[in-house]
C-alpha cells in the first residue's frame, strides 16, 4: 500500500464571521479551534455564537418570512441561481478550504463536495417557481362546495448539517427549505465550519433579505438552543442516530416537526455470477472515498459463500492500487479522518473484531504516516451480520465481508440491520431491478448507480432517518398543505 505526504502551500481565503439578520458578525461565544485532520494544525479559531445570537437569527428569520419580496417565488428562484453562480465562480477556494478542514482528497472533492452543491441550487431555483396549488373539484355533501389545496411554507427552519460533507449538506437543505418558501438558520458542524462560513460570506453580498439565511455555531448546548427554540418551526438534521434521538426530543418540547437523516450500515450484494475481477475496486472505492466518512457507504459487502476465496484475492489485488495520504495529491483516494478520537474510535471496533476470532483479508496494519489522523484502509473477515463491527456505524474505511448461500439469504442478511438508508446491488440489472423493492431502505443502486441526483430523495428506513433530503420529496418536507373551500 501507498502512503504519500506534501506540505500544502495553497493559500485560500477563510472567513470567521456568522451571518446573522443579513450582518456578518464575530461570534459572542467560546472560541471553537478548527484543526487541519492532514497536518493536525489549527486552521483556525472561531467564536461560537451566544444564546442572545441564537435568539436574535431565529426572530430575524422569523421577520424575514413574512417581510414581503421572499414571498414571490420569482424573487427566491433569481436569488438561489445567484447563489448558485457564485459557488461556480469561487468553486477553486471552496475546495481548498474543504481539502484543508475536512481531508477529502483534491481527487474528489470537487465532485462531491461543491459541483453537487450547485447542482442543488440550480434544481431548487426551478422547483420554485412550480405551482402545486390542486382543485380537489366540487362536493356535494351536505352543500355545494369547492375545494384547493395550497402548500404553505412551514416556516422557520433550523438546518443542522454534518462535518463529512459540510457545504453539501448545508446547501441541500437551504435551497429545498428556500424553495419552499422558509427562512432558514443554519448551524455547521463545529469541527468543518469553515467552508460553510466563506459560504455565508458569499450570500451576504447576494440581494438575500435579511433573517433568510441565518448562520451560527456552536457545541452541543447551542444546538439545543436551536432545537427547542420556541419559534423554530421545523429541524432538519444530518448526523449519527444517537445525535438525531436527541434532536427529536429537543424538538417535541415546543411540537415542532423534524427531518433526520442519520446513520447507515449499507449491504453490497454480489449477486450469482458477479464478475469479481471487474467490480471489486468499485465496490471498495464506494465506502473508501472520504476516508470512509459517508452515511450511504456499503460496508457490508456480501458475497456467494463457495466465492469468497476468489472476492478476497480480487479485493487484495484493489487495495494494493488504493493511496491513502496527503489530500493534496491528485493519485491519493483515501485521505486522513476527521480527528484523532474518531479514527481511535474506528480502530477500537478493529480491535474488539480481532479479539474474537476475526480476520483482516486485505489492507490493515498501522499507517506509517505519522502526522495526521490517517489509517489504513481494512477489509474483515470472519465475523457474523451480529457482531458490532458489522452493525454499528463505523464512519471510517472499514467494511466486512459477509458469505450467503443464495438470494433470499443475502436479502434476510441485508435487511437485518436497525439501518437502512442504502444498499448495492451489483449483478444482470432485470434481476436486481426486481430484488430491489425487497430492501428496506430509501435508496438502491445497481452496479454502481450513478451520479447523486438534486433531483431524488434520500430517505431512510428504521433508525436511519425520518422524512426525504431533496428532491421534490424533500421539499414537500418544508411545505405545509392548507385546504381553502367555500360553497358553489
């Protein structure tokens, strides 16, 4: 295996400032260090925002709702393409800062990281202008009468995005919340803010009526502020699951609707007569990239038990061409993680793993890079769909390897999990066209899919969300139907 290391000489623009009521301003809270995970650096240190901050973006949002031009859904579709435009021109310094406070590799990062954004923006600024007003028609019960139903923004949204993909994930929920007509307070994660903060910067110098976009920070205690804040009037949240119970029940105290997505624990099914050789490194590379750091990722790799053999020998010959280092080289696919407890937390499944009879068939070992919360990528063996390793989201680039006898076990494998947000399926597309309405979660791709679409909802079964992120399903989240009748 490959390790690579450089110093980054990229010289990018940070901004430190929340934007709060259309105002960029210094947080009044505890400064927040945001560390570099390549070099282990401080990049830079952000003050926090105060209760009083929080108090004052959510009335400013909730003045900017009713405050007259973002009412028109010309005005916002202009408004969200402007924004849009301005990702495109600053695309090169986006990803800098992504490269530097995340450790996504330059070799994806753009792709994923700030095109997709985009992407977003430019679906959310058609989505608005569609009217979804319906004529339910006459009724005659009772008395004559007619019947619209009118979608209604809900509200003030609180956006609560992740550290792995930041600014996406940011930007996805802005734009749907925006295209139905909300206001919106957005709050990063504590440990990737950067990125999202220059975007602020960006939309402060957009025609934005103030309140619209609303940007704080801050720890644990903060967001609580901001869920249970009595004029929030819906939560959108990305994050792990046990975060996401928490924000449910913030939210019930003042009855205020949430969407969650939260943790996967995806299968990959190979199905019979799977050409191995040809799909191995796009199987691993799906749940690698991002250092693993991706809630889709399938790291339950299941394949046809008299061929397991034959998957680890094609696995191992895949590792051996994966570069895990500096995120700054263009040849690197696996950069470090987000910080040192997180990858000590990874490696600690390894570890209880192979101290009950498990086994590492290809990748494993320390990662000689010492700077930086790098580790060597690792497929396991010898473990059952029960134990924690193969349950649990880890987060990092780890998967297992699972043998099943034919489809129906593979399906019982694959749906038994307390997860379910994705699932692979690789094999003759008319078959697995057919099994996938038999996985229980919200999205399956075959052979790889494609590219992620603005236009599609992700969703989760069980505990991995509650609600739909994008598309039309995704703005429907932020839309409250109001039903309007009088006689004929």
């Amino acid at each position: 295996m490959l390790t690579t290391i450089k110093t980054n000489k990229n010289q990018h623009r940070l901004s430190t400032l929340l934007l709060i009521d259309g105002v960029l301003v210094e947080g009044h809270g505890l400064g927040i260090a945001v560390e570099n995970p390549a070099t282990e650096s401080i990049i830079a240190t952000v003050a926090a925002a105060s209760h009083e901050q929080i108090d004052a973006a959510v009335l400013s949002a909730q003045r900017a709702l009713t405050a007259g031009a973002w009412a028109d859904p010309a005005f916002r579709s202009a408004r969200i393409n402007c924004l849009a435009d301005l990702l495109e021109q600053n695309e090169d310094e986006l990803v800098s800062i992504i490269v530097d406070e995340v450790g996504t590799p330059i070799s994806t990062a753009q792709s994923l990281h700030v095109k997709i954004a985009v992407a977003h923006l430019r679906h959310a600024a058609k989505a608005t202008v569609i009217d979804r007003t319906r004529d339910l028609g006459n009724h005659s019960d009772t008395v004559n009468s007619r019947s619209l139903i009118a979608y209604r923004p809900v509200g003030v949204v609180a956006a609560i995005a992740a550290y792995n993909y930041p600014l996406l994930i940011s930007v996805a929920k802005l734009a749907n919340a925006w295209a139905a007509g909300c206001t919106t307070v957005l709050l990063p994660s504590a440990q990737a803010p950067l990125g999202v903060l220059r975007f602020a910067e960006l939309a402060a110098s957009v025609d934005l009526p103030p309140g619209v976009l609303n940007v704080v920070l801050g720890d644990a205690e903060i967001g609580q502020a901001l869920t249970s804040h009595p004029h929030i009037d819906k939560v959108s949240f990305t994050g792990s699951v046990q975060t996401g119970r928490a924000v449910m029940t913030q939210a019930s105290q003042n009855i205020t609707g949430v969407t969650l997505e939260l943790g996967g624990k995806s299968a990959a099914i190979l199905l019979p007569g799977s050409d191995y050789a040809t799909i191995a490194e796009a199987v691993h590379t799906r749940y690698l990239r991002n250092a693993g750091q991706g809630c889709g990722s399938p790291t339950r790799i299941l394949v046809e038990r008299q061929r397991m053999a034959e998957f680890i020998e094609h696995s191992r010959k895949a590792f051996d061409r994966f570069e895990v280092g500096d995120p700054w080289s263009p040849s690197v696919l696996i950069g470090p993680l987000i910080s040192r407890s997180h990858k000590e937390r990874v490696k600690s499944y390894i570890a209880h793993a192979l101290e009950n009879g498990a086994k590492i068939l290809a990748g494993g070992g320390e990662c000689q890079i010492r700077t930086g919360h790098y580790m060597n990528p690792a497929l396991i063996g010898g473990v059952t769909n029960q134990d924690p390793i193969a349950r649990e989201e880890l987060f990092g680039p780890v998967a297992v390897l699972l043998a099943y006898d034919d489809i129906e076990d593979a399906l019982a494998i694959a749906n038994d999990s307390e997860l379910g947000l994705t699932a692979s399926l690789f094999g003759p597309v008319e078959i697995a066209q057919k099994l996938a309405g038999r996985l229980r979660v919200g999205t399956v791709t075959i052979n790889g899919g494609g590219g992620l679409r603005p236009d599609a909802p992700l969703c989760g079964y069980n505990n991995s969300g509650v609600g739909a992120e994008g598309g039309e399903d995704g703005i429907r989240e932020f839309l409250q139907p109001q039903h309007i009748q009088w006689p004929q």
